[in-house]
C-alpha cells in the first residue's frame, strides 16, 4: 500500500519537491516578467529614448521566460519516473516495469489507494455565473443556458477545468431556413489556449470549440427533449395534461387547463395548478412508458432541467415545489456521490412574469427498473392563488472537453437567431489563496494524462496531504 504520510520518499513529498522547481521557476518568471516589462520600474522603462533597443525586450522576453520554464519540464519527468516506480513496486500494472512506463495505471493506482486510504488535498472551488440571453439588446432569441461543474459518473467536481468565460454563438436559425426553431446549433468557445503549462502566462484558458443544439421543450421526445408533451399542449378529458399522473391533486380541483396565460405564444396551453392551503400537489411522468414518455434515460449520464413558471396577480403566502427524479416507490434516485437528484422551487417569489428554474440530474450506474421525473409540493401553495407552468424540458448535457464543464441550451418562447450570444464565466479558486501551489493544480501540471483522462484527486476543504509539502 502507498503511503501518503509525510516522510522522505513518500508519493507526495516526492510530487512536491517536484513541485517546489516549478513553484521557484514561476516565481522567478514573475520577477523577471516584472524586471523586462514594468514600464514604471523595469528595463523598457529606461529605453524609451531608444525604441530600437527597447524592441529587443519586448521581441525577446516570452522566451527568455519560457526557457526558465524548461525546469518544469525536467520536474514532469522525475515526478513521471518516481510515481511509476512506486506504484510499480507497491502493485504493478499491466505493461508496467522498473523502466517502462504505465503512468495511466499509475495515477489511477494512485487515486484508487487514496479513496481506500481516505487522503485528500485540498479541494478546488469551481463555479459558474451565467449572463443569460436576454441580458444583451442585440439577441433575438430568449432561451436559456444551464451549466453544471460536476461529471456523472461519480458526481465529482470538475476540479481542472479552466477560468474562462466560454461563448455561445448561435451559428443557424429558423428565420433565413437553415434550422428548426427551437432546436438551433451553437458553437461553444473558450479562451485561448497555453499548451505549455510550464510557461510563465499558464494557465489561460481551454481554448475549446464545443458544438450543441438547443433544447426543444414543446417536442416531444425529439429535438434534445426525454419528455413528451411538457409544453403542456393536449389534454385528456378536460384538466388531466396529457402523459402525466396526477398523484396528489385532481384535475379540476388542483389542476386545470390554461389557454390564456401562456409563456410560448406559437402552442396555446399551458397548466394552471390551484392552491388550497392543505393539498400538497404532485404529478409525474414516467420514462420508458407508452403512457408517460418513451424516452428512456441512461445510466451515468448528466441531464438538465428546464422550466418556465408564473404566479396569478397576488404572490402566495405560502408555497415550495421540488422538481425530482424518483424510481417507482417516489424514492428519489441519487447519483453516484450519494446526491439527491432534486431541486427546489419558491412559490412565493414568483412573479407575474414567466421565469426559468433549472436544475441538473445525473443518473447512477445502476438504474432504477422504472424512473420518472416528478413535481410536487412540500409545503402547500396558498389558498385561491393559482400558478402557471409551460414548457419543461429534460435533455443530455454536452461536456464542452475533457475535464471542463457541462452545458445545455434550452428554448425560450422567441427562438433564436444567428448570432445570438451568451456568456458563461468559469471560476477556479486554483489552490490556497488563489495561488497554483496546490497538489490538484500540480498534477494536472506534472501528468498531462491527468486532463485527458478526467483523473481528479481525491480533495477536501480539509485535506490530509498538506500543500506546504510544495517547497
């Protein structure tokens, strides 16, 4: 077994003596990027009579920089050495000797006898913030971007992808017939790429280029959508929507036909639910079901939820729905990190404006027999006030690269238009106070096959390897 204690010739004081030439590298990167460019205090300051010599800096300095960087280099390959010889001696892999390398096995040795072990470094913070469709006057189209920074396989944090704001540029439309209305194609792109990571400017951005198509929550089981008849447009009998259960509730009582206030004017209907204080609504839609929808969901995938909601005119005193997936007994099925796929809406803060909730599920490796998506209230909206909901959809989410995040566009009521845009920004804490001397950050520096295989360290916010072993 490995040992992760701090002693000399452990695993990670080994990786953190390497990390130690890198971290003193960088520094000295950031002392002499300040000496060549600093036009207060560094050498072009004291050339701008002399723009001729002054050229020789700025035409010279990224590669006198970046063969300081050539010590990362040498790093990498004592760190590649050192992790194979270890784990080959402790259990080797296939293809795996004293002098032949199987660094794939060798970091997914690692990271398995880490989970054993319970030893951690610590935890990257990873967010989004999206500036959605409608916040730029030049867009046509008012859909709506969900982002996610967790994988589904085991629900971990996408603790390498990149800070960068990613682009979404909608590259056909309806308008001049070159796409389906409500099912658009988009081009994702990230910032640029620095393929060095040993260079002084590493880390800029993934410089992905990521395609995907929206979301169509008025089809059914088509264009992107697992559901059928969310825009909620047929009805059967009067108030039952079509493809659903009503499970608490009755038609006609708690739950009606709209045909007026409707979020998407091209379908007519949308599904009025009545409060009356007590009854803690809840319907459902089963996957896999001729009676439900025939879509069919897939084990270790991660999905996105869409919905658009309203109020009457007075705001309910009381009221709070979740949106799930359960199996057939209402459990609700969790992923792979013991995560409760569920998410919650206020009732009380809606407006009388149509909004979106999101929320994203990501299914285990072993399915339920029978699963379906479900909406019900744990506490009971007002009585006499009314709510209105149209146009759910439920789709796979696209993973822009390997270890950066998930996205998915869904329709909005006006579709959209080539050319329409929208940001998402990505945030990395990159280790203790924003600094890049953190093991997570180091490996993925060290071991390139760290990115391509999506290999994570086992982290915390209070880990057991220390990053003070980097030095």
């Amino acid at each position: 077994m490995l040992s992760f204690a701090s002693a000399p010739g452990n695993v990670f004081d080994i990786i953190g003596k390497c990390g130690a030439l890198v971290e003193n590298a960088r520094s000295n990167q950031n002392t002499q990027l300040t000496a060549l460019r600093n036009t207060t205090t560094g050498l072009v300051a004291q050339l701008n009579n002399n723009s001729d010599i002054q050229a020789l800096v700025g035409s010279n300095y990224i590669g006198q920089l970046n063969s300081i960087g050539s010590i990362g280099q040498l790093a990498s390959q004592v760190a590649t050495q050192a992790l194979n010889r270890l784990v080959f001696n402790d259990n080797p892999g296939p293809n795996q000797s004293l002098q032949q390398l199987n660094l794939t096995y060798a970091l997914d040795e690692l990271i398995r006898q880490m989970k054993i072990g319970g030893a951690s470094v610590l935890a990257m913070v990873i967010s989004t913030s999206i500036q959605q469709f409608t916040s730029f006057l030049s867009n046509i189209g008012n859909g709506v971007i969900v982002a996610s920074t967790r994988r589904p396989f085991d629900g971990a944090t996408l603790e390498n992808a990149f800070a960068e704001t990613l682009k979404a540029t909608c590259f056909g439309d309806s308008y001049s017939g070159g796409a389906t209305a409500g099912n658009e194609g988009f081009l994702v792109t990230g910032a640029g790429l620095q393929p060095d990571p040993f260079a002084f400017d590493w880390p800029l951005g993934s410089g992905l280029q990521s395609g995907l198509s929206v979301i169509n929550g008025n089809a059914n089981n088509s264009a992107g959508n697992g559901l059928t008849n969310s825009g909620f447009e047929t009805f059967t009998g009067t108030n039952t929507p079509s493809n659903f259960t009503l499970e608490v509730g009755t038609a006609g009582n708690q739950f009606f036909v709209e045909n007026s206030i409707v979020y998407d004017p091209s379908p007519s209907k949308a599904l009025r639910i009545l409060g009356d204080g007590s009854t803690f609504t809840s319907f459902s839609q089963t996957f896999n079901s001729s009676t439900g929808t025939t879509g069919q969901l897939n084990p270790q995938t991660q999905y996105a939820v869409n919905l658009f909601l309203r109020r009457d005119g007075t705001a309910a005193g009381t009221g709070q729905m979740v949106v799930e997936l359960v199996d057939s007994n209402g459990t609700i099925i969790q992923d792979a990190n013991g995560a409760q796929n569920t998410f919650s809406i206020d009732l009380t803060a809606l407006s009388t404006i149509y909004t979106s909730f999101t929320g994203v599920f990501r299914t285990p490796i072993v399915l339920p027999s029978s699963q379906k998506i479900r909406l019900r209230q744990t506490t009971a909206l007002s009585n006499g006030r009314s709510i209105y909901l149209d146009k759910m959809s439920m789709g796979v989410m696209t993973q822009l690269s390997p270890s950066e995040i998930f996205l998915s566009i869904h329709a909005g009521s006006i579709p959209f238009a080539t050319n329409d845009y929208a940001f998402t920004t990505v945030t990395n804490s990159r280790g203790a106070g924003g600094t890049l001397d953190s093991f997570q950050v180091l490996f993925s520096r060290l071991f390139p096959q760290m990115l391509t295989n999506e290999f994570i360290l086992p982290s915390s916010s209070t880990p057991t390897v220390q990053d003070s072993l980097i030095g």
